[in-house]
C-alpha cells in the first residue's frame, strides 16, 4: 500500500503495510442495513489519532460513528444499523391511509440511533406539530401512524399539556416553599 520508498519514522508503527490510511475512506459510498444509499463519505473524524467516524454527504449531511461500520470494501461501506435520520423527508400517513405530510425533523434526547418522535409539515408555510413515538405504527419508505390523523395529534397535544402541567407545579412548590420560608424569617425577626 505504500511501497518501498516511505522512511519509517516512529516508535509505535513497525509495518505500514498492516494500517489503513483515513483517506482511503473518502469517497467510499455509505449503506444502511438495508442496503439504501445514505452517501458518500467526504471527511473523516479523528480523535487523538484514532478514528471516531466520517462524515457523508447525502440527502443530509450525517456524522456516523464507526462501531455502527459492519464492513467495508475498496468502494463501499456498510453500516450495522439503519440511520434514523433516514426517515425525514418521508411522507406521513394515518391509519385511515390519509396524507398528513412529511417529516420534517425529529424529536431526540442523545445523539444515539433513536427518537422520541417528529416532527411533521404539511406545506411549507404551515408550523410543524409533534407526533410521539408511541402514536407510530411503522417508520420505514413512509411513516404510518396508529391513529386516525386527528386522534394522534390530540394525544401529541395531551401530552404536551401534561409536561406544562407538571412544569408549572414544580415552579408553584418552588414558589410556595420560597414564601413559606420568607414568612417564617419575617416571624423570627418580630
């Protein structure tokens, strides 16, 4: 690989023939589990020497870690995992078969391979309203909900009042606990 004429310089690298450049991962066209495009690789991500994983260029711009790699060929890479940042852009439908849009973006906590939901749009000059995860059927070449259209977003809205709810209690104990030590301070002072 990189012949005879490289001066070996170092301490830790006795054969170069048994390393791998990183470059040689630059161009290399990126698979999912399945067997779908994601991209090709256009840089690659070092860590104190070590790869941590590349970067590919496809229909979005993705950092895919190396312990999701599977295997590897001189023009191909494959991954152990299907991208979930995959589906957005995919079309929504509900259990009556009826078009709410696309996904638009999704709802995660990490930077793991999960979500907590998406994001959906119907045009582009609509807001975007959440579905939760538990509201989805499937989630592969579309996303299929497990309600009628108007059930699942009246659950996605339940469950944001519910988290406004439980913010605004613990700020009103919060509030409570702070004036009831206000008033036993006042009490010792008198």
């Amino acid at each position: 690989m990189f012949g005879k004429r490289v001066d070996l310089i170092s301490r830790n690298v006795g054969d170069l023939d048994k390393t791998k450049k990183a470059s040689s991962y630059i161009g290399k066209i990126v698979y999912s589990k399945k067997g779908e495009v994601i991209g090709r690789i256009y840089d690659v991500i070092l860590k104190k020497g070590v790869l941590m994983g590349v970067l590919v260029r496809g229909k979005r711009k993705t950092f895919i870690g190396k312990e999701f790699f599977a295997s590897e060929s001189k023009e191909a890479l494959m991954l152990k995992i299907e991208p979930v940042t995959s589906i957005i852009g995919r079309q929504v439908f509900d259990s009556l078969g009826k078009r709410i849009g696309k996904v638009s973006g999704l709802k995660r906590k990490s930077n793991t391979n999960t979500y907590n939901g998406i994001f959906v749009k119907k045009s582009i000059y609509r807001k975007a309203f959440e579905i939760s995860k538990k509201d989805i059927d499937v989630a592969k070449k579309t996303v299929l909900l497990k309600k009628p259209h108007e059930k699942a977003v009246a659950s996605a809205q339940a469950a944001a009042r519910k988290t406004r709810t439980k913010v605004k209690k613990k700020k009103s104990k919060k509030t409570s606990k702070t004036s009831s030590k206000s008033r036993t301070r006042a009490r010792k002072k008198k």
